[in-house]
C-alpha cells in the first residue's frame, strides 16, 4: 500500500466517489446523506477539519461508522485517507 504519493485529486476523490458519494453527492446529500456533502474539496476539508471523515471510516465510535450498513474500508484505502490529510489535506 503505496501512500507516498496520494493526492485529493489522484487518490481521495476517487475513494470518496467510490464509496462516499452514492448518498453524499450534493444532488443526494439531503435525503440520503444527511446533508454531508462529500463530492468537492471545498466541503470534503469541513469534515478533514473536525476530524468527522477519518473516524468515520475508522469506524472508532467517536463519529457514525461508514460506509453506513457495510463492511470497513480496507485498510489500505484507510491509511491513504490517513497520509492525505496527515499531510495538510491539500487540494492537490
């Protein structure tokens, strides 16, 4: 599990539409996703800042565990979340 090179652009964006975006879209966030937007860096670093993405996906019991109703995600994609906003969460 390569991390040295993630990027928002290369690497998370494409986890989030992967596994995020089916119910935090903008277009479905409202009634699927509990108004969480996941779809745009502007709104994916409010959720970096107050830590609710990572523990989310941690699945650590200090916000709800996603992807809601399904298994973890696996731990490489995790610690590519990890390294990105480790890093600074740069819109990169």
């Amino acid at each position: 599990c390569d991390t040295t090179a993630v990027t928002y652009s290369a690497t998370v964006a494409g986890i989030l539409t992967t596994h995020c975006n089916a119910c935090h879209a903008s277009t479905v966030a409202n009634s699927n996703g509990a108004g969480i937007v996941l779809d745009n860096y502007t709104a994916v670093k409010t959720y970096i800042t107050n830590g609710r993405l990572l523990n989310s996906i941690l699945q650590n019991g200090q916000a709800s565990a996603m992807p809601k109703n399904m298994a973890k995600l696996d731990a490489c994609t995790i610690n590519k979340i990890s390294a990105w906003i480790n890093k600074g969460a740069l819109n990169n």
